[in-house]
C-alpha cells in the first residue's frame, strides 16, 4: 500500500508541474501586462476566487453538516482557485479566452502562497477537532515550488524562446492531460467506496449548488463586455485540483473519506461547469483560441 501511495504521489507532482509549466509555456508577458492593466476587473476576480469561494464552500460544509471528511474536502476544494479547466469551460463557451486563461493563471499562481493559511483558518474556525489541521509552511513551500516556480519558469522560456515553448508546450500538455486522469483514477480506485457512499448524500447537493452560486457571482461582480463577464464566471467554480490532493496526501495521509469525498467534489464541479459553458457558447460567434 506505501508503494501505491508514492507512486500517486509522483504522479501527483508531475500532474501540478507540467500543468503550470503548460499555462507558463501559453503565457505572453504582453498577455499579462493587457489583463493586469484592468485593475478593477483583477480585483474583483481575486475577491471571488480568494474570498467568496472559501467562505462558500465553508458554508455550505455547515449548512448540509456534513461529516467531518468531507467537511475537509469541501474546505480544500474552494481554497483552491485557479483550475486549468477553467481555461477550457471559457473557451467552450466562446468568452474572452485571453483574459479567462491569464486570470485563471493568475489564481493558480497566487494560490500556492494562499491555499494552505486560508484553509486551516477556516478548519480552525470550523473546530473540527485539535488534530485536524494543515501543516501551513510545508504546504505553502511544496505548492509554491510544485506550482509557482515551474509557471514562472515557462513564462520566461516563452518570453526568451519562443520557440522553444511551442516546441514543448505540446508535450507538457499531454503529460499534464495523462497525468490527470492517472490521479483522478488512482483517487477514485483508493476510495471507490467513499465515492458510492456520496450518492444520496448532501455532498452532492453542497457541492453542485456551490458551483452554481460561485459562477453567478463571478458573473454578477464582473465588469465589462458580456464575454468577459462569462470568463471571468467561468473561471470559478472549477478547483485546482493539485494543492488539494497534495494537501490530503501531506497533512492526512491520503485518507480515504476526504480523497472520496474530494474527488467526487471536484467531479460535480465539472458537471455544473461544463454544460453552462456550453449552454452559453451555443449561439455565441466562434473566437480563435
């Protein structure tokens, strides 16, 4: 068992590095310079991603009172923003693909600092019980050096080398793609039962209504044309997925309940996602990626 729990672990970090790696490879220092000059649009987008999100997720774990694993997971998951998919539900929905994938990038950068102090305020707050908790500075260096160097990293390459980043954007995105699936697999197989026991539990409930209040509210805050509203919407509901699942495996040992409960939160976020996007590119003009 101590060897398939490494083996996801490698595959764990090799999923966050090559998925930040891909968004810094994808990243112009001229796209950021155009998105980060609409400073009241930034401001909004990091107040939903690091302030509404967490509260969200922290209060509908209270509403539905749900077990204290899945408790966790839901505390996790909406202190994570900033998921590579979210780049994917905005240009489903044929938004403004620029400003959703360097918002989203923006989050996922930022998030490797924030993810762990702000969950284990809110798991403190929530009282959970003493030996509950994150171990914040572990957390915030392996996240931050699993995520945030390697983005900073292939924003220079793009930068410097152009060419090189085209040349390796490709492979990374694959590795990235694979990588995924390989933990989300290795997460259901570890906690396929945890998995069935959220059928018919409020989990499902908690989890889908969140997503769909998060992208109202991304929506509702924004400013600007109505493609930009739906990036900047559409960018929310889904989690990075890596700091979370890092977070179960340092702090709780990849225990089973909070890996079921987390993988199937991170699943009814994709399933509210993901026909929104469509829904709303259904009639929408046909934009360059």
């Amino acid at each position: 068992m101590d060897v398939i729990s490494a083996l996801f672990n490698i595959v764990l970090m090799v999923f966050i590095v090559t998925t930040m790696l891909t968004a810094g490879f994808n990243t112009t220092l001229t796209q950021l310079r155009t998105v980060l000059s609409q400073i009241w649009l930034v401001v909004l987008v990091l107040a939903v991603g690091f302030l509404i999100r967490p509260l969200l997720g922290w209060g509908a774990a209270e509403v539905f009172g749900l077990a204290i694993p899945a408790y966790i997971a839901m505390v996790l998951v909406w202190c994570c923003p900033g998921a590579p998919f979210g780049a994917k539900l905005v240009m489903t929905a044929r938004a403004d693909l620029q400003s959703g994938a360097v918002l989203q990038v923006l989050m996922a950068a930022l998030g490797s600092l924030t993810f762990a102090p702000t969950a284990n305020l809110i798991i403190g707050a929530a009282g959970l019980g003493d030996d509950v908790t994150l171990p914040v500075g572990e957390l915030i260096l392996t996240v931050a050096v699993l995520q945030l160097l390697p983005f900073v990293i292939g924003v220079l390459v793009r930068h410097w080398t152009p060419d090189r980043a085209s040349e390796w954007v490709a492979s990374t995105a694959k590795i990235s793609n694979l990588t995924f699936l390989l933990v989300l697999s290795g997460a259901l197989l570890g906690s396929w039962q945890s998995v069935i026991d959220l059928l018919g539990s409020f989990v499902i409930l908690a989890a889908a209504l969140t997503s769909v209040v998060v992208i109202a509210i991304g929506y509702a805050v924004s400013v600007g044309k109505t493609r930009t509203r739906w990036a900047t919407a559409l960018i929310q509901p889904c989690s990075n997925s890596g700091p979370a699942f890092a977070a179960v495996a340092i702090a709780f040992d990849n225990d089973p309940a909070i890996l079921g409960a987390l993988t199937g939160i991170l699943l009814l976020q994709i399933v509210v996602g993901l026909p929104t996007a469509s829904f709303v590119g259904r009639k929408a003009a046909p934009t360059a990626a």
